[in-house]
C-alpha cells in the first residue's frame, strides 16, 4: 500500500518550511535512513530521512516552495509491484496555499480553495485501522508487512517514528499476546504544559496597518518591496507575541570593568600560545552562568500554565546574522572553563552565520545574553525570548567618572546592563538578586576561575 512521505517538523517550533531541494527523483528506489531532501526552516537548512524503504511514485511538491505546512503531502513512497498509475495521489493543499500572497489568496478562483480543501483529510486514507477498534495507525510498509507475519496487532504497538508512527523496530521487538499501552493510554492523566516556543505559530504574521494601507501611504515614493523569508517571518511573530503577552519589567545596573579588564589581559598573556584569546563577554556569559546556580529560582521558564526550574546553567547567546538572529545556547555553562566557552561560543557564532545550527543548539535554555555593547550601543532594553524568564542586555564599556571608595572622584571603565524580566516567572527582588550576582562575578573575576 503506497504511504504519503510527509513534510517533517524537524524542530519543536517548526510550523511549515520550504522545500529547498530533492535529492531523489521519481522512479528512485530508497532505503530507511536515505537522505531525500533538504528542508529549510525558518533557522537552517537541514536533511530529511526516509523512514521507510519503497519507490519514489510521486513528487508532490516541487524544489523551491515555500510555507509547505508540517504534515503536507510532499511524495508518494510505492511497496514493491505498486504502479504510481493506480495510486490516488493527493493535492497537497498547504502547498497549493503557499505559493499564493495573502492579496493573491483572497482573489484566486473558488475552485482551486475548494479543491485544496477537499485534499486535507487525503493525509490519511493510507493509513489502516487497528484490529477490533475504529483507530486508524500511523505505520511504515515495513513495518505492517513484518506485524502481519508475526500476527502482531498494530493497534496495540506504541510507535516510536515521526509524529508516533510505527517502525521497523517497534514490531521486530514486539511479540503477539504481549500487548504494549496504546498511544492513548500513554498519555499523562494531566496535560502536559507545551513550552510558548514550541506552542508559538511563528508563522501567523502580527497585526498591524494593513500592507494596503502601508502602500497606499507610500505610492507617490520610491521603494523596493522585501519580502518575509521563514527567519522574518518568525521573529516578527514572535517577538510581537513576546511583548503581548510577557509583562516585562526592567531591572538596571552599572558594573565596574577594570579588575576584569586587567585580569582578562593577564589570562590572555598566558594562553596566547594556545591560541586562546578571551572577550569580556566570555566573561559575561561565565558569569551568568555563575548566577543561574548561585540564585536557582531565577533559573526558570514559563511554561503555559506552569514554570519549570531548571537545574543546569544553559544560556543563551544572540547572535546577528544576516536577516535576523540566532540564540544559540551554551549547554551546563557554569561547570565550563573560560577557554572552553570561548571555543565554543566562536565554533556556534560562526555556523550561526551560515545557518549549520541543528535545532538543539538553538532552542532552550532559561536566559539569554544580548550583547550590543561591542557595537557601541551604551544601553537598551531587550526583548525576552520565550520561554526564556529573562534576557541581559549589555552595553559599552565607557570610562566614566565615578566616586572612589575614599570619596575622592576617579576614572573607572564603567558598563551598562539592563535585565529584561518576565514577572510571571522572577518578581523584582528574585531579579535583583540575580543581577547582583552577576555584578559581583564580574567585578571579582578571580570567583570564575574556581
């Protein structure tokens, strides 16, 4: 029985993607495990594997289309002795809806909406139904043929594949009588809270003026139209829901640089002949990291109807990259030496840039670090990035007038930070303490050798 290859998400916050470029043609006869496409998401372009063995009968969506939704119909996969001539092939309709803008979607022709509609259930008349019950059941050709030579009921196999399908390895494992808990009976008997990043839908677009109006405004001028790629797109949907929806408060602070400063060009001294050259924001991001541990309950997320602490020191670092930006996340940060957050926050900046991040280097995490001050920038305020608790946004350092501890005036080098809070998650005085430990790190930075 021939079984739809589906557009895959290939991240907890993919929606939909573009399908960049085939890497097998009709005809082609693949393997579980073969690469068959590149897929590019709103952050990357990554590889999607075939889960199942078969021919190529059909390609649904051609190299190039863009807003495919997860879960489209994007290829027919054919069991052996099946002819592509005498399988139903369905009108992938988040493809169909793609390829259309927003202006172009309101004018086209009822029939092609209503044919795009009548291919949404198409996604699962392959898929065979249980014994005894009305179930249908997500399973690969390979996996139905082995179950049915054991005599195994798929009904009763919990799947282990994309989106809970069955494999391969569920049914070779699996004997007849030994029946597993169904998917519906595996499932908490309280829902489990979706983190925002992942129940965000970075593809709706945020309200606004009306891009009729917007033109209207601008017709007698000179312009170029840009439109939103996936990377766009998404930062403009969330960060829209961001500040919606997270009730921010402010938390600033000035930190003294000059111990760091004459520490950090002491360490570089003598790790110059490993190639090891430290930043202050390596130092920053230790330091942080420092924090997350010293005052735990800061180290939190929202998470729908409930916040869930986290034990390690994951932090996240922006990163500008061309269109937009990358979070990328420095895993158990606190128990990392200098050198070694340095190395790897330069290898993660550099495939930031070239979009090479796999989604588990991006995503999670409980704060971030944006960093604006190597650009000059002497303060702001940043923008938490759900589910994220809070975000440190850090300014220049400037040499500035100060009052010494003896009361005289003095120089110091003087830097700026403002911790951007989400209130559902950290109350003000929680912030402050967290604040206050980050500062007292940076102006003691012996504490970050320990």
């Amino acid at each position: 029985m021939a079984v739809q290859i589906l557009m895959p998400a290939l991240s907890p916050t993919m929606e939909e993607g573009t399908l960049a470029k085939w890497l097998v043609k009709e005809g082609d006869a693949v393997k579980s495990g073969q690469i068959l496409a590149e897929i590019e998401t709103d952050k990357a372009t990554m590889e999607f594997e075939a889960v199942d063995e078969g021919v190529v009968g059909k390609i649904l969506v051609a190299e190039g289309t863009g807003g495919v939704k997860v879960n489209t119909p994007i290829a027919v996969l054919l069991e052996d002795g099946e002819d592509a001539a005498s399988v139903a092939v369905p009108v992938p309709a988040a493809a169909v809806a793609a390829v259309a803008t927003e202006s172009q979607a309101e004018a086209r022709p009822a029939a092609v909406a209503a044919a795009a509609a009548a291919a949404a259930p198409a996604a699962s008349t392959d898929l065979p139904r249980g014994e005894g019950s009305g179930t249908r059941v997500f399973a690969s050709p390979l996996a139905r043929r082995i179950a049915k030579e054991k005599g195994l009921d798929l009904g009763t196999v919990k799947g282990s594949g994309p989106h809970g399908r069955i494999v391969r390895a569920d049914v070779e494992g699996a004997q007849p009588g030994a029946v597993e808990a169904s998917r519906a009976e595996a499932r908490p008997a309280t829902p489990v809270a979706v983190p925002a990043a992942a129940a965000a839908k970075p593809a709706a677009m945020p309200t606004g003026m009306a891009a009729e109006t917007v033109l209207k405004i601008y017709a007698d001028r000179q312009f170029e139209e840009v439109p939103l790629d996936g990377m766009r797109r998404t930062i403009a949907a969330r960060l829209t829901e961001a500040k919606q929806t997270i009730p921010h408060f402010y938390l600033r602070r000035e930190v003294r640089l000059d111990a760091l400063m004459a520490f950090r060009e002491n360490l570089n001294k003598q790790l110059e002949a490993r190639g090891v050259k430290l930043s202050v924001n390596d130092f920053i991001i230790k330091a942080c990291a420092m924090a997350l541990q010293a005052v735990p309950n800061a180290n939190a997320v929202w998470a729908g109807d409930r916040m869930l602490r986290l034990k390690p020191s994951d932090v996240a670092v922006a990163v500008a990259v061309e269109g937009g930006l990358f979070t990328p996340v420095l895993r158990d940060a606190d128990k990392k030496s200098l050198s070694a957050l340095s190395a790897e926050m330069k290898d993660l900046a550099g495939r930031a840039k070239t979009r090479k991040l796999a989604p588990h280097e991006y995503l999670g995490g409980s704060f971030a670090i944006s960093n604006l001050g190597m650009m000059g920038i002497e303060n702001f305020d940043a923008v938490i990035n759900p589910p994220h608790g809070s975000i440190l946004a850090v300014g220049a350092g400037l040499k500035k007038p100060v009052v010494l501890a003896d009361g005289t005036i003095g120089v110091a080098t003087v830097m700026s930070m403002t911790l951007s809070v989400d209130h559902r998650v950290i109350d003000g005085a929680l912030g402050a303490e967290f604040l206050k430990a980050v500062i007292e790190a940076l102006e003691n930075p012996m504490v970050m050798l320990a």
